[in-house]
C-alpha cells in the first residue's frame, strides 16, 4: 500500500496561507464583536455607556433603576437616579436625529432629568430661601412646563430697587444648595424697569432668568467618569 504525501516545498506555502486566513477570520469576529458592542442598543455596555454620557453631560454620579421598553428608534429607555438622590427619577436613553442640513447625528442622549429636578426642588428651596410659593413651575420667562399656557406672574419672584440687594444674597444662598440637585436657573420679575430712571419707570413687570452657573461640558459615549 502506498502512501502519498504533499511535497515539502508546497507543505509551508499551505500551511501559512491556512493560518493567514484563520488569523483575519478572528480579526474580523473581533472587530464585528466590537462594533456590535459599540452600536448595541441595549444590553450591558449600552448601559454603561448611558451612565458615562449621563455622568459627564452633568458632572454628576448616576444610577440605573430600571428598564423601560425602547424608544422609536430601538434603543432601549431606562429608568435612573443621580447616586445623591434615589428618590428623583427620570427617564433616559439613545436617540438618533439630525444636524442642519440633515447630516445624520447618531446616538444623542436624551433625558429629562433638568426638568424633572425642577419640578421637584425648584419649590422646595423658593420656599426656603425666598418665602414664596409657588403654584406651578417656570421652566423659562417665555413658557412653563406645558409650552401651551402661560405661567402667571405670581410664580416669578419679584424684584424691586429697593430690595435688590437682599435678593442677590437670597439668589446667592439659593444657588449654594441648588448646585446639588442641578438646577441652574431662577427666574424673576422686575416691578421696576431697571433700565429706566426710577422716574421714567413704567409698570409693566419685566420678566428673566438668573443662571447661577453651568455644569454641562458636553456628553461623551466613551468617556467621562463611570460608576
């Protein structure tokens, strides 16, 4: 019985082409594996990547709570906390919009956790540090939370030449404790137009807003601090 065998000189060529090509077979599993983990919409590194986009857009530590469904573009939709307050919760995850001029912009953040913070302490610490309360929330001197009714003038605090400069100390110890919790505006109305000699002043209240600082830096998907 004969037995036949690959002459040496094609043996090597062989063998070396087999292992090329199981080699780019594994470099190519390991790059689709990768981007599937990076354009995954959902699972673990999604929702990693939700709390490090949350951490750095607010400067703030955050917790997941709970899962929500997926949102119209498929990605999933959580339920989170920030870490300093387990009793605020908002909702949170990926959609995909577009630029001016229709260029796509993949993977924006999208949460409402200024606004429901607003809602939440906004009144709280009006009522502490001002003595007001409030009956409904402004969210901007042009509209309230709901864009279709006005918020009334009672809802702004009220400012005069007389007693600007205990309101500025107010603002100053309201901003102090506000820093916390994110809330980065507070919104006023003048009784006098400030802008006017006190004799020329009409009576018409003006409203605005006064931003005690900012803390958005920008979202990042693969960096900011994580938990």
């Amino acid at each position: 019985m004969k037995t036949s065998f690959m002459p040496s000189r094609f043996r090597n060529p062989v063998i070396l082409t087999i292992i090329g090509l199981l080699t780019l077979t594994i470099i190519g599993m390991i790059i689709w594996a990768g981007l599937g983990l990076f354009f995954a919409k959902s699972g673990h590194f999604y929702q990693k990547g939700i709390i490090r986009a949350l951490n750095s857009t607010y400067q703030s530590k955050f917790v997941i709570v709970s899962k929500e469904g997926r949102n119209d573009d498929g990605f999933q939709v959580f339920k989170a906390s920030p870490a300093n307050d387990r009793s605020l919760v908002f909702t949170v995850s990926r959609v995909n919009g577009h630029v001016d001029g229709g260029l796509p912009l993949w993977r924006q953040l999208s949460d409402n956790y200024e606004e429901t913070a607003q809602i939440k302490y906004y009144p709280l610490l009006v009522k502490k540090h001002f003595g007001i309360e409030l009956q409904d929330i402004p969210m901007s001197v042009y509209w309230g939370t709901d864009s279709s009714r006005e918020i009334s003038d009672e809802n702004f605090i009220v400012v005069t030449r007389a007693n600007l400069d205990d309101m500025a100390s107010r603002a100053k110890a309201f901003f102090s404790e506000a820093e916390s919790h994110r809330l980065k505006k507070l919104f006023f109305r003048f009784e006098d137009d400030m802008s006017l000699p006190s004799e020329d002043a009409g009576t018409e209240p003006q409203r605005f807003e006064m931003p005690g600082f900012e803390f958005k830096v920008g979202e990042h998907w693969k960096k900011g601090s994580g938990l």
